[in-house]
C-alpha cells in the first residue's frame, strides 16, 4: 500500500493501519510485510530534509523489519546488527542524510531474507561513520572474538616453494585476484550514471600505461560518454558473450538481486568494461562490486607464478600518478562488501576430486573443505555447478586479519590435505 499523496498528512491506507505520517517519501512497510510476507520491500524513499517525527518513524518500522527478518533467518547479520545499532545511541543520533546513506548500506540484506551477511558500504568512509554497525558484522563474519586485531598486508613469501607437481598434480588452472577501490569516487553502491563514467575515464590514461608494459586492450560496455562522444572500445554484443564465456568478463549484474538492492547494478552497462593483456594472463575488471578487480591467471603447477605476477602488476598499477587505492586503519583496503576487507584477495585452482563428488554435487566436498579453511565453488564461480569430471574450483576462505602470503600458503596446504581425503 502507497501513503496518499494529496494531503499536507499522510496516512497508510492499508485498512488494519493507524500509521500516520508527516511526509510522503515512504511507505508503511510494516504493513506492506503483513499483507505479503515475502515481499521485498524496496519503495523505501528517505528525503534528507524530512523532520524528527518522519525519521523517528522510519527508524521504528526499519528495527521491525529486521525483526521480522530474523524470524525467517535468524543468520542474517545485516538484520541483527542494524537492530543493534539503530537502538543505541549512535544509530539514534544519526541525522536524515546520514540516515539516508546508512539504509543504502543495509538494505540489500533487509529485500534479501537470505542473506548471511547482506551490507555494503557506500562509500570509503562508511566502515568508520557507521563503525558501531560495520564493526560487529566485520567481526563477526571474519571471527574476531577478541575485537581487537588490526589487518596487515604482507606478500613476502620468503622463497616458499608452493608447486603442486610435488603433491602429484598436473597442470591446473590458478587464479589469484583482488578487490581494489580508488579515494576520491564514491563506492559502485553509491555512484551514479556519470560518475561510473567519470571513473572509466579515470582510468583509461592508467590503461595505456599498462599497455605500455603488458600490451593488451581495453573491452568496455559503457554505450557512449555522453557529452564526450562515442567510446572507441565498446564491444559488440557477441563480443562481450564470447569473454564471458571465457570467463574473461563478468556476467550481467543486473541480474543479480542482491547486488541489485545495493545499487551495485545500477545504471548497467555504464561505466563496466575490462583490460586484458596480450598474454591473457593479467585482466583488470571496472565496474564490478568493487571498482577494480585486479586479477592474474594461467594453467600451471606453481601457485606463485599468478601470486607473484600479481603482486607486480598491483605496484605498477599503483604506481600510476592519480592513482591511489582507498585503505582503512583496521580493515585494511576498503572493499564494497565486508567479506572482502583486508587483503580483497581470493586464491584459487581447479582441482579434480572425482571421489568426493561421486554424487554429482559439491555437498561432501564443502564438508571435507570447511574445516580446512576452504571454499568450494563450481567451475564458472559462486552458484554454478561443479564439472562433469569432479572438478571444482577451491579457495582459502579467510580474506581479512590475514597476510596475502599465508592466503597463498594455505592454498597450498589445502590442496595438499584436500587431495590426500580424495586418494584416501
């Protein structure tokens, strides 16, 4: 039901509801949640001019959701802490534009019951202006009992030797990437139309400099710059499809609801493209969840050969005059999603384990997997299926308060214990 639109007061028009409002820039979802209790609610509008009474009655109907939330998924960070925060007297003294900002954060996870985590920052500074929410979830998700731990960056491998011909492996697929955001740009949650363009053109002097060293080219979906005229690498439809079915471009993301509700997908395809170097193996992603997903990968057994190649291109990117990745104190490098903090980093091989998917699934590899502190995903990434010959892809799962060169060694590790069940 929509609050009438006419009148200096507004009121619910739902029969049942005696809600009344002060301004017409939302509508009672408490009563939107009675008459269909699976809806999404997503026609929440706050105005940051809106006065006490409007934002006291939002706030009020917002801790009833996630109220309502946790009774179908009592695992939903995003509903328990936001509960949290906005009873305390932080969340109470936030003011209507902040309150505006810090709804965006929340309300992927609220519209998605489901969710386990289900926020995202919207900008750099978010983790630290609403840091008695970001806090408790970061923590949580990333099993920080103590409260206390600082992120440390650290790829110093010391000589390590991690080749996967010593645990009796062939050739595999390896790819190392991480999640990069750049100071002075507002998060892709937060962006619009012209500053995803804004931000494409950012980086297209940063592209040809990488040219400079690895060659390669720049495969861009944004249909034009506006004012500035036609883009000179738009790609063709096909083109774009065949570099997905590469696995070299992402997938359409508009066709994902949780990133959807985030305003992560907004304004699709502008501003969304990559750079691919002429060897294939190094490609840059802007545009996705993070402004930049800085990626190396190639078929072969030793995991250092993507780490380390990685770990150059990432200092020539930041070499780049303008160029200055966005970090936090505590958190590490500032990433759009908190399960990314720290080093935004994800390691990961496709591996065969016919044994342990005997049963065409992945169920009893994620068992096996999960106390190793692995990941398992299909072979085209989260949410797809495993290949028909049991190859799945494995990552370590910890991102955060742990050194990029321990995620690179317990892949090591992990394929080494993980191959050792499958021959048991």
């Amino acid at each position: 039901q929509t609050v009438t639109s006419n009148l200096s007061k507004f009121h619910c028009q739902t029969a049942i509801c005696s809600h009344n409002f002060t301004t017409r820039q939302y509508s009672c979802f408490l009563c939107l949640r009675l008459l269909h209790p699976t809806m999404a609610i997503t026609n929440l509008n706050l105005s940051a001019d809106m006065d006490n009474e409007a934002k006291d009655k939002f706030v009020q109907e917002l801790v009833a959701e996630c109220s309502e939330v946790l009774k179908s998924n009592p695992h939903n960070r995003c509903a328990k802490y936001c509960k949290e925060y906005l009873e305390s007297d932080d969340g109470k003294g936030l003011d209507a534009k902040d309150l505006m900002t810090f709804y965006k954060c929340v309300k992927t996870g609220i519209d998605n019951a489901d969710s386990s985590l289900g926020c995202y920052a919207m900008t750099p500074l978010d983790y630290t202006k609403f840091g008695g929410f970001f806090d408790k979830v970061i923590r949580d998700y990333h099993g920080d009992e103590s409260g206390e731990k600082k992120h440390i960056t650290d790829w110093n491998v010391d000589g390590a030797d991690y080749d996967v011909k010593k645990l009796g492996q062939d050739e595999l697929s390896m790819r190392v990437r991480v999640g990069r955001n750049l100071l002075g740009f507002n998060l892709p949650g937060e962006m619009g139309k012209d500053e995803r363009i804004k931000f494409e053109q950012k980086m297209l002097p940063a592209f040809d400099q990488l040219k400079e060293k690895y060659g390669g080219q720049v495969h861009s979906l944004t249909p034009d710059f506006g004012d500035l005229g036609a883009n000179p690498n738009l790609l063709s439809k096909e083109e774009y499809q065949n570099l997905v079915d590469a696995h070299v471009m992402f997938k359409d993301m508009d066709a994902d609801p949780y990133l959807k509700s985030a305003g992560i997908s907004s304004d699709w395809p502008y501003g969304r493209g990559c750079w691919q170097s002429d060897d294939k193996m190094r490609i840059i992603w802007f545009g996705e969840e993070d402004q930049l997903r800085i990626m190396c990968m190639k078929k072969g057994s030793d995991l250092l050969d993507v780490f380390s190649n990685l770990n150059e291109m990432l200092k020539t990117v930041e070499s780049i005059d303008g160029i200055e990745f966005a970090k936090d104190e505590s958190y590490g490098y500032v990433t759009s999603c908190p399960s990314n903090l720290g080093t935004g980093m994800r390691a990961s091989v496709h591996v065969k384990i016919p044994n342990l998917t005997k049963d065409g699934t992945d169920a009893k590899a994620k068992d096996v997997c999960r106390p190793l502190g692995l990941s398992v995903r299909g072979t085209g990434g989260e949410h797809t299926p495993i290949g028909a010959d049991g190859t799945v892809d494995i990552s370590p799962s910890a991102r955060l308060f742990i050194k990029e060169k321990e995620i690179i060694g317990k892949l090591y590790e992990g394929i080494e214990k993980l191959m050792a069940i499958e021959n048991a």
